[in-house]
C-alpha cells in the first residue's frame, strides 16, 4: 500500500488502521473523484461483505465503516477520512 505523506498524516491523525484501507481498495464501493482520482467507501452491499469476510474481527472494524479513501490514478493513497456527508449518486 503506498500512502502519499498527506494519507500517512491523516491516517495516523485519525487512528485508522492499514487494513480498512486495505478493505476499502478490495471490497469498497467505487466512485470516480475529478479527474484523477478515485473514491472508495463502504455502501451498504460493501459492508456486508467486509462483515461476512472479517468473521469474528467484525466487531472491532465496525466502528471504521464510515470511513472513505481517496486514491489516484497511480495507485497512491492521497487521503483517508470519516465520512461525514452521505454519499449522493
């Protein structure tokens, strides 16, 4: 996982641990943001697959579904939030 400087700051500001962002990029929802970049977050289909995948762990990655990465087009972290807003289509 490669994180820019600005994603390891919030990452650590936040208390986010590398495996939600590591569940957001394989079992997220998708959605492109600008140009060059990409939004993942978990709806409500992607958070049933992270709960059924994470098993007995569900308990304690349940408190990080609310959050959102935000990756470029090279495969670089450039951020990492709770999300606050809900997400319009």
């Amino acid at each position: 996982m490669d994180l820019t400087k600005h994603a390891k700051s919030r990452q650590q500001q936040r208390g986010i641990p590398p495996i939600i962002i590591d569940l957001l990029q394989t079992h997220g929802a998708v959605e492109r943001a600008g140009k060059d970049a990409t939004t993942y977050y978990f709806d409500k289909a992607a958070r049933r697959k992270v709960l059924a995948y994470a098993g007995r762990m569900s308990r304690a990655i349940e408190e990080f579904l609310d959050y959102y990465a935000v990756v470029g087009d090279d495969g670089r972290v450039i951020t990492v939030a709770p999300r606050i807003k809900k997400v319009r289509h």
